[in-house]
C-alpha cells in the first residue's frame, strides 16, 4: 500500500556568496536541508519498493512512477535552490536511487573518475545534479570524491564503461562511469584539490555536471550509503543524448 512521506525541507536563503563558492568549487553542500526523518523514511521506502535484495543495484528514474520521489525531485524548496545556483528556469529530468546497502552486491561499487555530463552532453552549465544523502557519507562507506575546481575543464575525453548492473572485480568492487583518460585525469589529479566528502543523512550538495568526480566502494561491515541524485535541465536547453539506460523525460518545474 502507498504510505506518503512527509517531505520536510528547509527554505533556505541564497547569498552571493553562495553562488561565488558553487562557481570557485563547482559544487555546494548543504547540511540539514532535508530532515532527518525524512531521509530515513524515504530510505526505507525505497529499499522496500524499489530495492532488489540480496544486490540492490540501482534504480532508475523512481520519481516516474512513484509519487514520494516525484515529491523530492519537484519539492519547492530544493527547486529554488536549484533555480537559484542555475540562474533559469529548469525541468527535472532524471534520477538515481543509489543503495552501496552494506554487504550487498553493489556495496562495492565505486565509480571511476567521471564528468555527468558526458552521459547526455548538454550545453555548459545547463545540466546540474543535486545528490540527497539517505544516509551520512564518508569515504568508508562509499562516499563522493571530489576535484575541486575541476568544473572549468572541459567535456574530457572518456571510455564508456557498462554502468548499470556493471559486473564485481576479484575484490568484489565495480568500477562504473564514464572514465575519463589517463593523460587528462593526470592533469586534473595535479591541478585541483582532491576532496573526500563528508555529508550526513539530510544533506544535499549540488554538483556541476562538468566536475569530475568518483567514489569510494562501501567496505564498511555496519552501514549503508544511500544516495538519492537527481537531475536538472535548464529549461529550453538541449541534450545532444537522451540517454539508452536512462531516458531523458523532462519534467516541468514551476
Ligand atoms: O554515489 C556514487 O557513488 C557516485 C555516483 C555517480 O557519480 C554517478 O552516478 O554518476
Ligand atoms: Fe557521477
């Protein structure tokens, strides 16, 4: 039976230098700016719903079929936030439910070094991805790594890799993404910051769809990282893909 969560955000107030720090980093987080409870809950929600045990692999798209997500990607606070950090209007338009459930198949899974919008090539800056953390994040269960910075670059060069449902490595970790070349990857290691983030359960952080980034997998024996990512269009802007294994539906933010 449908339970609906209550979606309890905060409204937040923007200031220029906010927006200064997302454009030096190329990313912002935001502790607290959902609940605890509602974290939680929409946790437990997914997993049971939506989660396949004993792998829990990813889930795409849940805001498509189920109201509780549909109420997360449009809430109004989080939109205005987004609208905010874009400077336009924008459309919702896809999303990732990302269990790393402790001991599970996909715990390991441990993205290589990657830009997101490699995936639908949108124009610079139109494409953003905002990540909901379920759980507290950090490097020991799987959590973001960062190159601060490294937003500026532009679209590198990358080798497809099978991302969904991608297969172990003898050490039980997979290596998903759209892994940008060794000569680039060099360079960006050298030039910008590496960051390990550290993000509690209620957190969220807007990423730059041009930043490259990866994760640790989840080695930990005692907790979970879920992560719901949701993304962004600027409204009007045009994506070279539409994607094979997420499609692209835009979803009209008010
Ligand atoms: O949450 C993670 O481990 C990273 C996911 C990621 O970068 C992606 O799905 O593009
Ligand atoms: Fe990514």
């Amino acid at each position: 039976m449908f339970k609906k969560i209550l979606i309890n955000s905060n409204k937040v107030n923007l200031k220029s230098s906010d927006f200064k720090k997302y454009e030096t980093d190329g990313f912002y987080l935001r502790k607290n700016f959902f609940s605890k409870k509602t974290a939680k809950e929409l946790k437990k929600y997914a997993e049971k719903y939506y989660g396949e045990p004993p792998r829990y692999p990813i889930t795409l798209n849940i805001h498509r079929k189920d109201e509780n997500f549909l109420n997360v990607i449009t809430d109004k606070n989080l939109t205005k936030l987004v609208k905010f950090f874009q400077k336009s209007k924008i459309d919702a338009l896809n999303d990732q439910m990302i269990y790393k459930k402790k001991k599970s198949t996909y715990a390991g899974q441990s993205w290589t070094y990657h830009q997101d919008n490699s995936y639908p090539r949108a124009k610079y800056g139109s494409y953003v991805i905002v990540h909901f953390f379920l759980d507290d994040s950090t490097p020991k269960n799987g959590g973001l790594i960062f190159f601060k910075g490294s937003h500026k670059e532009n679209l590198l060069p990358n080798k497809l890799r099978v991302s969904h449902r991608e297969r172990k490595n003898k050490k039980g970790v997979t290596r998903p993404g759209r892994t940008i070349n060794k000569i680039d990857l060099e360079r960006v290691k050298n030039t910008y910051q590496k960051i390990d983030l550290n993000a509690s359960s209620g957190s969220i952080c807007v990423m730059h769809s041009y930043l490259v980034h990866g994760s640790y997998p989840n080695n930990s024996k005692i907790k979970d990282r879920a992560t719901y990512s949701m993304a962004y269009l600027n409204r009007g802007s045009r994506l070279k893909f539409s994607g094979l294994v997420s499609k692209k539906i835009r979803t009209k933010i008010n």
